[in-house]
C-alpha cells in the first residue's frame, strides 16, 4: 500500500504508543469532531478475528489477494486483530436507504489502523469501496522519534463525496495533524461523549427536520439575544428530548405523548417547538418576553415567580424541564420527586447556584464545571432518582444535562425517601447560613427580592428567594462615565509606562506599552473601587472588554490595543479610509491621552480626532448604554 503522507512527532512524547490508540479512538467513535458534515456513527464491535474477516467484502480475487497480502504482511496468527464496524451517519442524509459503513481492523501489534469501507443497501448487499481503502501506522523511527504514515491501497481511483469518504489530502493535512495532537495530549474528558443515550441516527434526522421547519425564527427573533445561538440551541436540546421521549415511549410501550413543565423557560422557544410536535406542556419564567406573543394561543406560557414548596409541585406532569434554569436547577430533581413517584427530569445547568444562593466549591481536583454537575448529579440520587449523565450538541460551552427517568426506590418506601430529601436540604440550607426565612444576599452572584411574598406551604423552601421580575442589568454599563474613564486613564498609564524610553516618549515608534495579568491590574486599584466593580456581572474583567477601543484582553493579560495591528484590531493592515460623513460618535481615547496621539490618521480612525471631527447621529437612540471607549 503506498505511503501518501507522514508527520512526526514532537520530541520526547512519552504518551506513545498509548496516546496513538487514544487518538485512533476519538476518529474512530467521534470523526464529527474532525469532520463537521458528519453527525456522528453507530458502531459494532466484531471482536478478534483473522485474516478472513475482509473476505465477505471481497468478490474479486485479484483484489482479495492485494488487500490479504497488504493486511496479513508481517503479522503472526498468534497476533490477532481488533474489527469494528461503524455506520457513517451524516449531518444531511444524501444517501437515501444506503449505508456507508467501514470494517477498522485494528493491529495492535505493528501499531497500525486499516480502514475499508464499504456501502449496504437496504436488503442487506454489499460492495466494498475497493479505492478508498487506507491505513494509519504509528512508526518509532531512530529509537528516539515517532511519526504517523498514511498509506492508500490505491489512491489513483480514491473517491470523495466529502462527507462519508472524505479527500486524500485532508486526511493528510486535517485529519493525521489532529491524531498527532491528540496523541500527545492524551487528554480524557471528564464527561461523557455527546450523545450517549440517544440512536444517535435519529438524532440527526430530526435536527435536520426541525432545524428547517423553524429556521425562519432566527428573521423574526424580536429579543436582544444572538437568534443564530438560540434558536438553533433550542433545536438541538427539542431534538434531544423528542428522540428521547420517543424512545422512552418504545421502551415501555407508551402511545400517549408526554407532557411536560419547563421551569424558568426564558424566551418560551423550546416549550414552543415541543407543543408544536405534540407534547402538551407549558413553560413558566419569572418575565415575560417579547418573543411569547409571536408563538399564539396554543405555546401556554406563565409570567409567574417559583418558590419551591407544595404551591408548585406537578403530580399530572411526565417531565419537568431546566434549560439553563440557574438558582432553580438544585431543585428542579427534588420538585419532580415530590411531585408524584412517575415524574421524570431533565436538567442543563448553566450558571452554579446551590439551593440557598451561589453555589461554594469544595474540591479543587475538579473543575468547577464537573465539580457543579457531580453536585447536582448527587441532588438527584439523594432525590430518589437513577441518574444519567450526556452531552449535547448546542453551541454552548455548558452542554452536560443530567436526565432522571427512574427511581431507586420502590414506591412503598416513598416516606422513606422523602425524609432523605428533606434532611439533605436542610444540611444545606445550613451549610449556605440561611436559617427559617433569613435570606442570603450576595450581591454580585444572587439576585434577591427581599419584599417578594411566600406562597402558602413553602415551608421546605424557606429562603430561597427567585429573582426580580425586572431583570437587574449588571455589566458595567450603569457605573458612572468618570468612574470608568477614571479606571480606563489609570491602567492605560500603567501600561504605557512599562516600556516608555527615557527620552519620555519622543521616539518615533509608536508606544504599544506592556502587559499585565488582570490580578496584576486589579493590585492597581484601590479596594473601594474593586468592591463597586465586583457589583457587577464580570466585575474588572468585563469593564475592561467594554472599553475595547482602548484595551486588548487575551488570555488572561491586558494590551494596549493597537489599531494598525491585525491582531489587535481585526482588521486588515491595509485601512481603508473612513467613508466620507461616515459617523464619528465618540472621541478617539488615543488622540486624547496618548503620549504620542492615535497611530491613525483622522481619515482611517473610526473615532473623532478633536471636537471639529465628531459627527453624532441625529436618531434618538432606543436604549440608555454606557458610552464606554
């Protein structure tokens, strides 16, 4: 088989040959992750087989002979290998009944991975894809360095549709460079793979049906929000939950349709897509948006605060869903267990809330995501419930949901059980210090409401307290323009004056300053000042990004922005000039306090160089926004 491509390794990896079999894993059970027109693939382990494994896909002799000569070459019968075989499963099914399948034989002993794929029709015949046969080998070379071979069988005939059967060179130049890194990372997640629970097959054919039925949200979407993130998010986790409901119905032998609550429901987009599919169910959120009249009189949507107590338990309701339900997702496994023994959940946590206020880490061996989710995992089987962990495909950093479809209790011992949940909260209303109805009031994390009204037999949940009806915006934007300017001058003049020459700045290169870390910058500032940002969503962090035109945070350090750059400034090198009459609604910081003015001439700067060169806009703006540099 001809070597096409190699790549070698960075010296002294000593993740091999361990961490080319975990890299072969991640292409093997997750190439979606590598190629994104790919959903994912079903795969069926074959065991230990010999070299007549790949005869039942070879009906030509001449070829048989070339591929069984290639497979078995060096290879003792004392050394079996490893056969899978996984179903590609695309994004857009553009095969019809067809499946595009692959026998990977494994040799562990020559440290080598053979693909050959081949297609399945719908009454179960196949025909082997006899040109895109080819092979991935780790080679320890000189003793001291390791490298990847790409081999083909014969890569003159080598077919590509770029979905099931991608192209020689991106194997080469995609593909075998993301084996290498991973190799040498060898890093395992701490959760579990996407798609666990689910036909992942299926998956992809309803993502692909509701995604164009309800595309046309993303035009219309009325609200602040991204409609590109969260209509095709709430796509994805509808998706999730009808396939998983669909396979929950199959299991049991269920006809009816599940209902559902969703708990904190926001913009009312997902409970809208799961009552247009046929689940009865309603959503209840603490603020009505503006989105929720778009939906009609069938998507049932409550403005309505949640207390935790018996006011709000759902004995009728199949499902209670969390969709980024924040202070109430700890509850949410013990609402559903209170509210009858066959109630089930579903819940994505987002932001860390304990039952009483913000959550508190306690391991620092964990992050604090995984040490969030084990929290809320450990909610749920003291609730009462069998827990699943998955992950979901939305773009979201946070995509781990927890699902309980099960108990671990039998209904007799429901008294039992109850006593578990009531003293495991109480232990951490203790744990939080709130005592009867003390409530916690930490202000930059826990959004209060001192004067809302408990709901008749809240007993269970005293002190938790929802948030405000009007949402408190909290990113910086409402402090005062000289308290910021003042913070702005004050770590600019830091920076600047890390690399000032001793001439005092008069040199003809343009003064970019240094870098600090943001703790670095934060020992800047007085402890009064610390204390008012932390009021803030974000705190010094965010005051910082909002004054973009000024700064450039990267990985954790703070740059003085240069606009020339590409890099800092996103743009090409080669500036256009300002269109003539072009708004100038702010002044250029730079021409104002840097030492040496703005690196841009005033008809490049999209900032006003002086009063003569503002042009402010004649419309009346619709939002009062801090007018942050």
């Amino acid at each position: 088989m001809p070597k096409l491509f190699d790549l070698k390794f960075p010296g002294g990896c000593k993740t091999l040959p361990e961490g080319f079999w975990s890299a072969v894993d991640v292409w093997i059970k997750k190439p979606h992750v590598v190629n994104k027109r790919v959903c994912g693939v079903k795969e069926t382990e074959g065991g230990h087989v010999g070299t007549e494994a790949v005869h039942f896909l070879l009906d030509d002799p001449e070829l048989s002979a070339q591929v069984f000569s290639f497979l078995s070459r060096e290879v003792s019968q004392d050394k079996p290998w490893t056969s899978s075989v996984r179903t590609i499963i695309p994004k857009v099914n553009c095969y019809g009944t067809t499946l595009h399948k692959e026998l990977i034989l494994r040799d562990f002993g020559r440290q080598r991975v053979t693909f050959l794929p081949f297609e399945e029709d719908s009454e179960g015949r196949v025909c082997l894809k006899r040109g895109n046969i080819y092979q991935i080998q780790l080679l320890h070379q000189d003793c001291e360095e390791w490298a990847l071979e790409l081999h083909a069988l014969t890569p003159d005939v080598w077919f590509s549709d770029g979905v099931a059967y991608p192209k020689l060179p991106w194997l080469s130049t995609d593909l075998l460079p993301k084996l290498v890194r991973w190799a040498t990372e060898c890093k395992s997640s701490e959760f579990k793979s996407t798609l666990s629970l689910l036909p992942v097959e299926k998956y992809s054919v309803m993502y692909q049906q509701l995604k164009e039925k309800y595309k046309a949200m993303v035009k219309v979407w009325p609200e602040v929000t991204d409609p590109e993130k969260f209509v095709y998010e709430d796509v994805a986790i509808a998706t999730y939950l009808l396939v998983l409901w669909a396979e929950e119905r199959a299991e049991k032998n269920l006809t009816a349709r599940q209902s559902f609550v969703d708990l904190g429901c926001g913009n009312g987009l997902l409970v809208h897509i799961l009552t247009n599919e046929g689940h009865p169910g309603k959503g209840i959120d603490v603020r009505k948006r503006k989105i929720w009249d778009m939906y009609g009189p069938q998507t049932l949507l409550e403005e309505k605060a949640i207390t935790p107590s018996e006011s709000f338990l759902f004995p009728g309701t199949d499902w209670l869903i969390g969709n980024h339900s924040d202070e109430l997702t700890p509850w949410i496994p013990v609402i559903a267990a209170r509210s009858s023994y066959s109630c089930r959940y579903f819940v994505l946590p987002c932001c860390f809330f304990d039952f009483y206020g913000k959550y508190q880490r306690r391991q620092c061996k964990k992050s604090q995501y995984k040490e969030y989710i084990d929290f809320i995992a450990d909610v749920s089987q003291v609730s009462g419930f069998n827990t699943e962990e998955d992950c979901l495909r939305i773009p979201s950093t946070k995509r781990v949901c927890l699902v309980g479809k099960s108990r671990n209790y039998q209904l007799p011992a429901e008294a039992d059980a109850e006593q578990r949940r009531a003293h495991y909260v109480e232990s951490r209303q203790a744990g939080s210090g709130v005592q009867g109805s003390d409530v916690r009031n930490d202000v930059d994390c826990f959004h209060g409401n001192k004067d809302t009204d408990r709901t008749p037999g809240s007993s269970w949940g005293a002190g938790f307290q929802p948030r405000e009806r009007v949402e408190t915006v909290r990113n910086c934007a409402a402090l005062p323009r000289d308290f910021v300017d003042g913070v702005v001058l004050r770590v600019a003049n830091v920076l600047l004056g890390m690399t000032e020459d001793d001439d005092g700045g008069s040199s003809s290169e343009w003064n970019r300053g240094g870098s600090l870390s943001v703790s670095e910058v934060a020992g800047l500032l007085e402890q009064e000042t610390l204390q008012l940002l932390k009021k803030e969503c974000g705190g010094l962090q965010t005051l910082l990004k909002n004054n973009h035109q000024v700064f450039r945070v990267e990985g954790g350090r703070v740059h003085i922005r240069d606009w020339r750059d590409r890099k800092s400034s996103r743009v090409d090198t080669k500036r256009k000039p300002v269109a003539p009459g072009a708004l100038k609604t702010r002044p250029c910081w730079f021409y104002d306090h840097h030492p040496q003015r703005c690196p841009l001439q005033a008809e490049h700067c999209a900032f006003a160089h002086g009063p003569d060169d503002l042009r402010p806009s004649t419309k009346p703006r619709k939002k009062i926004k801090n007018d942050a540099l």
